[in-house]
C-alpha cells in the first residue's frame, strides 16, 4: 500500500467517514475511494487537490512525504541553495 493510500485511509477513518460517504460528498464513483485506498487507482493531480482541500492537509502530506533535513535546517534558521 502507498504512503498515499495509507494517508487517505487515516483521514478517511478520522473524519468517520466510510469510503462511499466520502465519495458521495466529492461527488466521485461510489468505487473511487476504494479504488485510491488499495492502490488500484491513483488521483489525478486535480482530484489530488480537492482530497488535500477537503481534509485541510497540504498535497505533500497527503502523498507521505516529509522533508525533515529542511524543516531541521528551517528552525536552525539556516537557507539552502536551490539552484
């Protein structure tokens, strides 16, 4: 399972919601949710937006990903060259 699968399980399960409730307040396919969930299916980038929107998380932390040599060097008030 993908760290975003695994994600949208979380929140999903936190918001009390079940997989059709949620598919049915975004107006997605009844299968849709669970289609994300086992991995079946991935959200385009539009859909990506309106799941991070509706559970008030950004886009990176609904795909998993993290950055914590940044955010270590972001409270040491360190700046890193990007280019």
């Amino acid at each position: 399972m993908s760290d975003f699968a695994k994600k949208l399980r979380t929140l999903r399960k936190a918001r009390g919601l079940s997989q059709t409730e949620l598919a049915h307040v975004l107006h997605y396919g009844y299968t849709a949710i669970g289609n994300y969930e086992c991995g079946r299916n991935e959200p385009c980038l539009d859909d990506l937006i309106r799941l991070a929107d509706y559970f008030e998380v950004t886009t990176d932390e609904l795909l998993g990903r993290e950055f914590p040599r940044r955010k270590k060097e972001h409270e040491e008030g360190k700046k890193e060259e990007l280019f």
